[in-house]
C-alpha cells in the first residue's frame, strides 16, 4: 500500500511539473521566427517602383569620426541641414550615412533623437537614406568614446574607426548589447518610407586577417531579419570576386543573404561595367554603395552614365570637403608600412564636391551632374 501511495505521490508531482512546465510556455512570448531572404521577384518589383536613386555617402565636414557624427557635442543641426542642401542641389535623392553603435549604448535617447534628425532633415530635402550599422575600415580598429583623435596633416581619411570594432566582433560574449543596437533601430524605422535600404555591414572583407567577420556578420543578418522591416538589406562585396583582395566565404554568405546586391568600386569605368555584367547573373537590383575617385579614372562623367543606363543606384564618396580630408588620394607608404602625407593641395581632388563655403569644387562637374539627375 505505501508504494502504491508513494507511486501516486510521484505521478502527482510528476503532472504538477508538467501544468507548470505548459503554463510557462503559454505565457513567455513566442521567440521571432526569422524573415526569409526576399525573392527576386519581390526585390525587382521593389526596385522598379523607385526611382533611379543617385546620391552620396555623407559625412558632415566637421567630423572625421563615426562618434563624432553622432554624439551631442559634436552634432551640428544647422551644418547638416546646410550640406544635406547641397546634396539636394545636385539632384541627389538619397544619401549613405554611417552609423556608431558606441553612441547609442552610451546615450540611446540622444542617438534616437538625432537619427531622427538626420531622417527628418534628409527628408526636408528630398532625400531617402542607406543607413549603414558596421564596418571593418578604417584605420582604428577599436573604436572609443571620449575626445576624438585628430586628423594628421596630409593624410586621406586619418582617423576613421572600424564599427563595432575588432574586439567586439572578434567575441560572442559582447554580441548581446549589439543585438539590442540592431534590433532597436531597425525596428524604430522598418516601415518608414524615408528609409532606402539597410546597409548591415560595410566592406566585411576588409582586414579579413584580424577581423572574424562571418559569425558576426552571419548573426547581424539573422537579427535584421527577425525584425522583418519592409526595406531591402545588403552589405557590399568590397574586391571583384577571384582577385587578391576577395575573401570568398564573406562574398559567398553576403551574395546568397542580401535581398539587393551591392559593391564598391574606385576603379575606371571598364572595371565598374565588369562589375555590373557579373552581378546582373544574380537577377536582382544592384547597388554601387562607394564610387567615384578621381584620380584613378573613377570620375562622374564617364561612370555616372554607366550607372544611369544599367539603373545602377549609386553612392559617390563625399560630399562637402572637411575634417576627413577626402580630398587628398590614398598616401602611398613608405618600406616600413607607413602612410606619407602630402605636403601640397592636390591639383585634382579625389573624393568630395564642395567646399565648406558650398563652392564646387569644379562647377563644370556640378552642372554635368545636374544633367544627368535632372527629373525633366
């Protein structure tokens, strides 16, 4: 008989657990089932609504760093609403803009409040954004907060800082609060009109040797798409797939998981046009998200036609010249590694239009340009 009752003693407890095990799961919240990658035909159908969109990456020429842009002692409304202006005057109709996950983790009201800026002002002037989460460029690999570094004299683009950074990306452990950055903007904004697209990783195969960017990356797509937000995602392929630079794992993961293909290219025109024959395979809109230098034969008159005939969107590097000092080339090195700066203005500029004043750099460009952007 005490078996018989310790047996029944068993099986009550035993379903007691089991109700408490049900009634937990009926009332924690469903984990998101992630979205799927678009179809081409739903990507297509998406482009072919839009219009030939034609724009710049945009950095305010007070600011040479991802923090800078962004952190309240630094944001100047009046400046961006000025130069924003002239990207309007060209006829641009959409903009690039980096964002700083740092900012946001320090102070997430304040970088809500002047993302909504930047949208809001974009906006004022016509123009849709390609807001862009990380990056593996430039040349601090682990960003910080605090009092920015300064450009050196002479040098192209001196200081501008990976996102998150080697030491985030390079351990799982501090992914959980990266998760919450994506999660938070993505779904702040994943039905605004005023949103173009979501750039989620810029040039994943830059320092590929240092950065292990795949699991990182692989897990910024699958946050993106738990959101499921109604704009197309990507990330560029950043060297021609097969040559020295190329990484083909990276390329591999962002062509076969972008809902848009895009890429970057600072090379002539016949080396942009071998990028969009490639990429035309894939059957889905194609996006040019870095172009335009100069002095490598990557200029606006002969590869802004390009991209209007193939409807390519495009992105050139620049806008108005200032503390990134785009208007200098890459420096050559010297045998230890080291960058040289110049010590003269280059006679030709290679990023950039304008000067701080809103003078074009070459006023024959800027109406060239117009020509071409012109909605007659």
């Amino acid at each position: 008989m005490k078996k018989i009752s310790t047996l029944l003693m068993m099986v009550v407890l035993l379903c007691g657990v089991q109700a408490a095990e049900a009634k937990k799961k009926a009332v924690e919240p469903a984990k998101p089932v992630p979205a799927e990658r678009w179809s081409e035909e739903k990507a297509n159908a998406w482009y072919a609504a839009q219009e030939w969109p034609v724009g710049c990456v945009f950095v305010p020429s007070n600011t040479a760093t991802p923090v800078e842009m962004w952190a309240a002692e630094y944001f100047d409304e009046a400046l961006i609403d000025r130069e924003l202006g002239l990207a309007q005057s060209l006829g641009f109709n959409v903009i690039r803009l980096f964002m700083c996950d740092l900012v946001w983790q320090k102070d997430r009201e304040g970088f809500m409040e002047r993302l909504e800026k930047y949208v809001s002002l974009s906006d004022k002037h016509g123009l849709r954004l390609l807001l862009t989460f990380f990056t593996n460029g430039g040349t601090i690999k682990n960003p910080h907060l605090g009092p920015q570094p300064q450009p050196e004299p002479g040098i192209h683009n001196s200081v501008w800082m990976s996102s998150p950074g080697r030491d985030v990306v390079n351990n799982p452990e501090k992914w959980p609060v990266i998760e919450e950055y994506v999660k938070c903007v993505i779904g702040r904004y994943k039905d605004d009109p005023r949103i173009f697209a979501w750039c989620l990783y810029n040039e994943p195969e830059n320092a590929w040797k240092t950065f292990k960017t795949l699991p990182f990356m692989e897990a910024v797509y699958r946050w993106a798409r738990e959101v499921n937000p109604s704009q197309p995602l990507t990330s560029p392929i950043w060297a021609y797939p097969g040559s020295g630079n190329c990484v083909m794992p990276v390329q591999a993961f962002v062509l076969a998981n972008s809902d848009i293909i895009s890429f970057h290219c600072y090379d002539n025109v016949e080396a942009c046009r071998r990028y969009i024959l490639l990429l035309k395979q894939f059957n889905r809109p194609i996006v040019c998200s870095e172009w335009m230098a100069r002095t490598r034969g990557s200029d606006f008159y002969t590869i802004l036609p390009l991209f209007k005939r193939n409807k390519v969107a495009c992105f050139s590097y620049g806008l108005v010249n200032g503390k990134q000092q785009c208007h200098y080339p890459w420096n050559p090195k010297d045998k230890d590694g080291n960058k040289i700066p110049f010590t003269e203005e280059p006679p030709v500029w290679f990023h950039d239009i304008f000067y701080p004043d809103g003078t074009p750099w070459n006023p024959t460009e800027v109406e060239f340009i117009r020509s071409l952007t012109s909605r007659k």
